[in-house]
C-alpha cells in the first residue's frame, strides 16, 4: 500500500519540531511521576514525528489537505 505524500516544507519542519518537544515533555512527565501526560505526549511525537518522516498523515488526506510543494497554489 503506497500513500501519497501529503505533507512538504514548512509544515513538515513544524511536525518534526513539535514532535522534539513532545519527547521532551514525555521523558519530563515520565521521570516526575506525571505517566499519563507522559504517556500522551510520548503518543503525541510518535504521530507527529511518523507524519514529518513518511511525509503522509491521514488527517490531511481525509481533508483533502496537501501541502508538498507539487500543490497547486
């Protein structure tokens, strides 16, 4: 199953930023007893940080959001 890229430039750059921070707020809740932010926040940058590698996130897709720089502006 190939899914077509729906995500490029800045937008991806923003994913891949916020899924650093997610981390980060996930190891930070984890280490202070905080688990379920912890836990959220770590599901958080796993999404984020799948739709800034693949280039493809579901959401846009069922939207009808595309922006690569091969979308018609």
């Amino acid at each position: 199953m190939g899914s077509e890229q729906n995500v490029g430039g800045t937008d991806r750059l923003l994913r891949a930023a916020g899924a650093v921070v997610l981390t980060l707020v996930a190891v930070r809740s984890i280490t202070g007893g905080r688990k379920l932010i912890g836990v959220l926040a770590a599901l958080g940058a796993v999404g984020l940080g799948f739709n800034a590698t693949t280039c493809f996130c579901g959401v846009n897709q069922a939207l009808g959001i595309d922006t690569t720089e091969s979308a018609d502006e």
